[in-house]
C-alpha cells in the first residue's frame, strides 16, 4: 500500500502581476491552475494535498477567505503551512489563527499539524522570523531570518519520536538547502538557507531515521537535493508556468517523486529560458527512492 501525496506552494493569491516570479504568470491564470489540480487529485487518486506556503500574497482578510474557498474545494484533505507572504502585515498570522475550525470543517488542516496517513506521517509546520533577535509571526522584509520556535522543535522531536518504523515527511516553506549549483552558480549565496532555521532542523532530522523527505517552497524553483538517508524536494509556483505539482506515493520501503503540470501551457505565454533553471533536471523533477 502506498500514499499518495500532491504538493503545491507559492500560489499567491491576490497577487497582481508585479509579484516576484521567474516564469510567466497572469492573475487571471490562478483559477484555471486550482481548476486543474483538482483534476490532478481526482486522476492521481491523492489521499492528501501539502501546500508549502505562501498561500496568499500580503496576508489581507480577502485572500485568507478566497483561500479557505479554493483549497476547500479541491475534493482531499489540504495540509497547510504558512509562508512569509501569508505572515505579511499586521494581524494576518491571528488571522489564520481565528480560521483554523472553520478551516478544518472544510478539510484545510493548518500548521502546525501531524496527518497521519495509511502508510506514512506528515508533519507540516509553519515558520517564525526573527526579529530583534526573537521568533516573531510576522514577515517584513526580505532581511528576516526564518527560524523555527523552540516549542515546534520540541512537538516535532516527539511526533517523530513516535511509530519510529513509519516513514515521516516534513512541510515547511523555506528549503532546509538551497538550490544546487549544478542548476544557478551561486545559488547558495543567492538563495541561501537561514542558518536559525536549516540548522536545528537538520539536526534533530539526524536524530530520527524515519524522517524521508523534506518539503518546502519559497524560491519559486522546482529542484532535489540528497542528504543520506532523507531527500530535499522543492517545487516551483504552482501559479506559473509550468505549473508543477509534485506527486508523491511513498510507502513503508520507498517512495517515487512525479512532477505534473496543473494545466497546460497558455497559449500566449512562453518559458523564460534565462531563468529555465528554476524548473530543474530530470533528475530533480522524477525520481524513484527505496530503503531497507
């Protein structure tokens, strides 16, 4: 038996056309783009939808509402970090406090949150940023640091510690490693991982063997990195071209990673090549893993 996983992230919702992007995108795009993965979860027969983060675009009431809506609506439980942008602005991270009920009701499960699925846990977590040296639920500007709290760590550590003989997947927004330089050189300074956020992270994953895979979004790019036993997987906005939406069957000795279109190409629009990086090798976007 195997449990199917689709994950998304950076969908921006209520952006405008001068949000940051690598690939094309249209505001008018993002209908047709939820339209079509709820077409992907009924095809892919996904148990379970990961949204990465960055759900909305500046954190308004409006965008937490038209939220709730579509991703109650893709017909499978939604699991949900929040990212930055959806911690942008006052208020906006007790927002999305105030939701969670109404948001469960419809099958939206919001950070943090363990979903136990048939085969596997998924720990979806949502990230703090420092600010004056401090976690804070409030995103500002792009100098803050991510982190995590240290009660997260703590609730992480004894989830995991629990049913040691299931394989765990892990969902935050900010990638635990940056892009490889075999697809940007110099990536790593580029878009680098925040070392209060990467480093505790990483190391309480090298305490739990069942930890296989670690999610995340945030740098629009759909990209893989090994660590060992556990795998890094990125993926792209699912709000511009191409589209990507990860989907993941993973069972007790392995797992294999497809990347798929939501929708197809517009017919007025075309990759960036300069920025074609983003989109990944191969080797990143479809791979198959197996363990003892």
């Amino acid at each position: 038996m195997t449990d199917t996983i689709a994950f998304i992230a950076d969908t921006h919702i209520g952006a405008d056309e001068t949000r940051f992007a690598f690939q094309p995108h249209r505001p008018q795009w993002l209908d047709a783009a939820f339209a079509g993965l709820a077409e992907v979860v009924r095809r892919e027969g996904v148990d379970l939808v990961v949204h990465g983060g960055d759900i909305g675009h500046a954190g308004t009431a409006e965008e937490t509402a038209r939220a709730m809506t579509i991703l109650g609506g893709l017909g499978t439980p939604v699991a949900a970090c929040l990212g930055n942008h959806d911690m942008f602005g006052d208020g906006s991270y007790e927002r999305w406090g105030e939701c969670v009920e109404e948001a469960a009701a419809r099958g939206l499960l919001l950070a943090n949150r363990r979903v136990r699925l048939a085969e596997a846990d998924v720990f979806v977590l949502n990230h703090a940023w420092l600010r004056e040296g401090w976690p804070a639920w409030r995103w500002t500007d792009g100098t803050a640091l991510g982190c995590l709290h240290e009660e997260q760590l703590a609730w992480l550590a004894d989830g995991l510690a629990a049913s040691p003989d299931r394989p765990a997947v892990i969902a935050v927004h900010q990638p635990i490693a940056p892009p490889p330089e075999r697809l940007r050189p110099g990536a790593s300074e580029v878009y680098p991982s925040d070392p209060p956020f990467a480093g505790p992270l990483t190391e309480l994953i090298g305490r739990h063997p069942r930890v296989r895979l670690v999610l995340s979004g945030h740098y629009h790019a759909t990209y893989r990195t090994d660590h060992g036993r556990w795998v890094h997987c990125s993926v792209a906005s699912m709000t511009e071209m191409p589209f990507d939406v990860r989907i993941i069957r993973i069972g007790r000795s392995g797992m294999s990673v497809a990347t798929v279109p939501a929708m197809p190409a517009p017919p007025d629009a075309e990759l960036n090549p300069e920025k074609a990086w983003c989109i990944g090798q191969p080797w990143d976007r479809d791979f198959t893993l197996t363990w003892a």
